[in-house]
C-alpha cells in the first residue's frame, strides 16, 4: 500500500517540475533570449557637428550617446550633401572624427555618419547637416599705402594692406598710371613688384597700386589711394604752358639753377642755366631771363633770353679782370624772369639773388 502511495506522489512531483520548468522556459528564460538578441549598440542622441562650414576651416563631430551591453568601438565617415541635406555621397579618405573642409564642398552642405561596433552588433546614426558651405577668401580691411616721393628716378613702396582670411594669401602687385581725378587708369607694363621706379613718362599723372590677395578659397583686389601728381626730379610736373598764360595770382618761379663751371677758378666765360616754372608747377616757355652780376663791375651780362620748351634759359655771363679769383669770394647774380607785356615790377615777374663760388 506505501509503495502505491509513494509511486503515485512521485508522478506528481515530477509532473509539477515539469510544468515549472515549461512555465520557466516560456516566460523568464524566452525572455532572457530575446534580450540577448537586443544587445547591439543603440543611439539615443545623434551625432553632433561642432565648427565653421566654411573651407579650410576643421569640422569635428561627437559619436552621439549610445546604450549597449558591451562596450563599442566607432567608425566615422564624413558625407557631402546638396544645400536640402539630399544627394549625399562620400567623401574620399573623410574618416576620421575630424574633417578640414575641402573647395569641392563649396555651396555643399555636410554631415557626418559614425557606426558603433561590438560583439553583439553594428548599428548607425547620422548627424544634421551643416549649413551651406561658403569660401572664406580674404577681405580687405585696410587700404594698401603708398610711401615715397611722386618725383621721376625716385621708389615708391606699397604695403600690402591689411587682409581677413581663413588660410595666409599670397599678394600680387600691379601698378596703374592714372589721370589726376584717379578716374581713368591704365596698368602699367612690368610694374608688378611691390616696388616702383617713377619713369619720366608719369610726370604729370598719378600712380596707384592694386594689391591682389589669394586663397585657396578665393581671391580678392584692393586699390591704394593715388598719389599727388608726379613731378619731374627738379619738382615741377612737367607739364608745359606759355609765358603768356601766367597771369596773377599765378606767378614766374626761378626753380631750378645750374652753373658751369661750378666754381670760378679763372676770369673765362661763365654759362648760366635757369629754370622757370609757375607756382602750379608747371614748366613755363617764352618767359624772359635776364642775369646781371653783383658788383657790376665784376661781370658783364647779356641781353634777355627767352626760356625754352623744357622750362631752362641759358646765358652767357664773362667775368671782368676785377673778379677776385682766391677762397672766400663769390660772384653774385640778380635774375628776373617776366612775361612779356606785363610790367617789369608787377605782374607775374619773379626775381632772385643766385651765386656761384671762386677759388
């Protein structure tokens, strides 16, 4: 009788085990199977880019905020996209967690993909597009400067201005002859150096340079202010007007004087040259020079002479046998220059007090 009892319980038992273990395998353990299958990285926040879209500046993004079971490793690859974030392709040799835009992404739009790897799985997520991609090319901020004389056989030097840019340009020059408005140039053949000799041709224009900054990302032009009109190397701007011309308030100036000899050491004839010009700085034709030496007794003058097409009047001067020759000496000369018709003593006439050495 015990053994029938005892049999009988232990069919029960085993079938109760049994129905916990088949409850167990369709709830808990069913469960954790399913969980095992979900232990690939998951992205709960996208990647993210941090830095100017413009080119050759560096993007940088964030691998975004992952949940997972084991630890991933992440993989980035950098993508170029229309200005609507569509029509994406990728960029060759872009994977690395950091981009330097590139010209081609010029008006493009980026964005960055970053794939999380471990045992369990492979899963991606991709960041926002940036903003349209513009070339940084330098600005000007400050104008290019000209330093130096406007004066023929002289330098000038222009500085290169002062540039924005996201890259260090390299600067090309180009010198301009221009009208003395500024408002009609020309380039000038050769002159593309940031230096410039003043040629005799640019007497009586002005001179400008135009400073060419360039980038990887572009380039851009700024033009200096002109400079004054230029002048011959005696000063005046070579321009040539008539005596007749020169009416008050303009007058006659003895600009320019030149003796030879230089230095009196003999009583032998003296060739004097005078250069008149007005106080516009013009050179002036047809004035009317005469020299006289001082004391009287010590030279003999001429009889007026007219100033030529260049402005120079010359005359011929002989010293006397009064003119002391030995050191500490000197022959003076009373020069006047006038236009004809006018009055001597008014007028536009002009005088000045010159002398040459002895000894």
């Amino acid at each position: 009788m015990r053994r029938r009892l005892l049999t009988r319980w232990t069919a029960a038992a085993t079938i109760v085990v049994l129905a916990a273990l088949g409850a167990l395998a369709s709830s808990g353990f069913a469960q954790g199977s399913a969980a095992q299958a979900n232990y690939a990285p998951t992205n709960t926040t996208p990647p993210a880019i941090s830095g100017s879209a413009q080119v050759g500046q560096t993007l940088t993004t964030t691998t975004g905020t992952w949940t997972y079971q084991t630890a991933p490793t992440f993989a980035f690859q950098w993508q170029r996209c229309n200005e609507s974030g569509a029509s994406c392709t990728l960029i060759t040799g872009a994977s690395a967690s950091t981009y330097v835009v590139q010209q081609a992404d010029n008006a493009s739009t980026i964005r960055a993909v970053v794939t999380a790897l471990n045992a369990d799985g492979t899963t991606s997520a991709t960041s926002a597009q940036t903003a349209a991609v513009g070339g940084n090319g330098p600005s000007n901020t400050v104008l290019p400067a000209i330093t130096g004389t406007a004066k023929a056989g002289s330098t000038l030097t222009t500085t290169p201005g002062t540039w924005t840019s996201s890259t260090t340009p390299t600067f090309a020059y180009a010198w301009q002859r221009c009208n003395t408005t500024g408002d009609a140039c020309a380039a000038i053949t050769g002159a593309t150096a940031s230096t410039y000799v003043v040629q005799t041709v640019d007497v009586g224009s002005t001179l400008r340079a135009q400073v060419t900054a360039a980038s990887t990302q572009g380039t851009a032009s700024a033009t200096s202010a002109q400079t004054a009109a230029v002048v011959t190397s005696s000063g005046s701007t070579g321009s040539v007007v008539p005596a007749a011309s020169v009416t008050l308030p303009v007058r006659l100036v003895i600009d320019r004087i030149q003796f030879q000899p230089r230095r009196l050491t003999n009583r032998g004839q003296i060739l004097a040259r005078f250069h008149i010009a007005d106080t516009r700085g013009n050179s002036v034709s047809g004035a009317l020079v005469y020299a006289i030496g001082l004391p009287y007794a010590w030279a003999k003058g001429g009889p007026e002479v007219t100033s030529g097409q260049d402005g120079w009047a010359t005359l011929s001067i002989q010293p006397t046998r009064n003119l002391p020759l030995g050191r500490g000496h000197s022959l003076v000369f009373f020069v006047r220059a006038r236009v004809q018709g006018q009055d001597v003593l008014a007028g536009s006439s002009t005088r000045r007090l010159v002398q040459v050495l002895t000894g």
